[in-house]
C-alpha cells in the first residue's frame, strides 16, 4: 500500500476502534445504571437504561457499516483483517451485554418496593465485577493486548463462583422465606444476566487474543453449566 492508502487504513482502524470503545463505555455505564436503579427501586432511571440502550444498537450499525467498508475498500491482510473482523465481532458481543443490562432494568419495576429483601444489597458488587470484565477487556483490545486478554478470561471464574454463592444464598432465603418466590425469582433473573455479561466478557478477550496473535487461546476450563451463547 502507498503512504496515503497506509494512512487513511490507519484512520479508519482508529475510528473503529473509537466506535468500539464508545460502545463499550455505554455498556458499562448501562450496567453500573441498572444495577443502580435495583438497588434504589428507582423507576425513572430504570426506564432511562431501556432507552439509552438505543444508542448501542445505532452504535454497531455503524460498526458494521465501517467494517465492511474497510474490507472492501482497503483489502487489509493478516493481523489488520483479523483486528477489522474481531472489531465487527466484537460489537456484537457488546450490544448483546448492553441488552442484558436492560433485561435487568426491566425487572426493576417488578420488585416489590415497600417490601425490600435484604439479598438486593449483595448484588451490586457483582454487577461491578461484570463491568470491570468489560472495561478491562476493551482496554485490551483498544491496546491489541493478548495478555490483557488471558487474565480477563482468567478472571471469570471469579465471577461464576461470585454467581454460584448468590444463587445458594438467594435460593436458600426463599426457602426460609416463601412470601419472597416472586422478587427471589427476579433477583435471581438479575444474577444470570451479570454471569452471562462476564462469559461474553471472555468472549470478546479471546477474539482480542486471536486478532493479537493469530492463534486461538489455550483451552481453559470454563464453569460447568456456564455455556456461551
């Protein structure tokens, strides 16, 4: 490629990569909202995460509009085709972790208010944890940072073992106290989105990985019954 053709490849890979951090930060404020909303029972921010989930759509619209241009018009090779792909991948993924956010924030005016159970206050820690899967992530991918990457995925497992004392805990509070089925069952619903935020968490780190590398990351144990989708 000629030095103009070289630039203007190098300007396009610079806004994708702008367009996926910009998702990625809508993302993760749109988790840290929602989470934010169930712990307040706040009804308006709730609906305020449903709709800003807009943006995230229109965001990998555009993405994908800038992907396939870049292919088409720049014909990149090797690790700049695989960075272009992963980029388009990527905003899938991400678009998917916004929707799980609002599926929380839906769920929201569906717990009773004057009636709030004590297993609320633990989940937004884990809601934090998901988040700072996605940030790190993306930071590594904005960085091309395969190692970044492995402990990203390393850190899941933290995460599913965060899931699986929720849910015994959860489980076990409904036991104790049957009038409370029905907001367990939502709070319950809550955890599973933020586990599965942090399998597509890893995800996106092993795209990040393969488009650094070219190869494919180590087999990793991965929790039994966390299946990726």
């Amino acid at each position: 490629m000629n030095e103009h053709t070289v630039k203007a490849f190098d300007t396009d890979i610079g806004r994708l990569r702008g367009l996926i951090s910009q998702m990625g930060g809508l993302a993760e404020d749109a988790i840290a909202r929602a989470m934010q909303a169930l712990q307040r029972n706040d009804l308006d921010l709730a609906a305020q995460v449903r709709a800003d989930d807009k943006a995230i759509d229109a965001l990998e619209a555009e993405v994908e509009r800038l992907a396939v241009q870049i292919i088409a018009l720049r014909a990149p090779m090797a690790v700049d085709l695989r960075e272009v792909v992963a980029a388009l991948k990527i905003a899938g993924v991400v678009e998917r972790i916004g929707d799980y956010a609002k599926n929380i924030a839906r769920r929201v005016p569906l717990i009773e208010s004057e009636h709030r159970i004590e297993p609320v206050s633990i989940l937004p820690s884990m809601g934090r944890m998901a988040s700072e899967m996605v940030h790190d992530v993306l930071d590594a991918f904005a960085a091309r940072d395969a190692e970044a990457a492995v402990r990203v995925c390393d850190s899941d497992s933290a995460l599913d073992d965060f899931y699986d004392s929720i849910f015994r805990t959860l489980v076990t509070y409904m036991v104790e106290n049957p009038k409370t089925i029905s907001q367990v069952a939502h709070l319950l619903f809550v955890a599973k989105n933020l586990e599965r935020i942090g399998d597509h968490a890893t995800n996106v780190a092993e795209m990040v990985y393969f488009a650094a590398t070219g190869t494919h990351m180590a087999d990793r144990e991965r929790g039994a019954g966390h299946p990726k989708d």
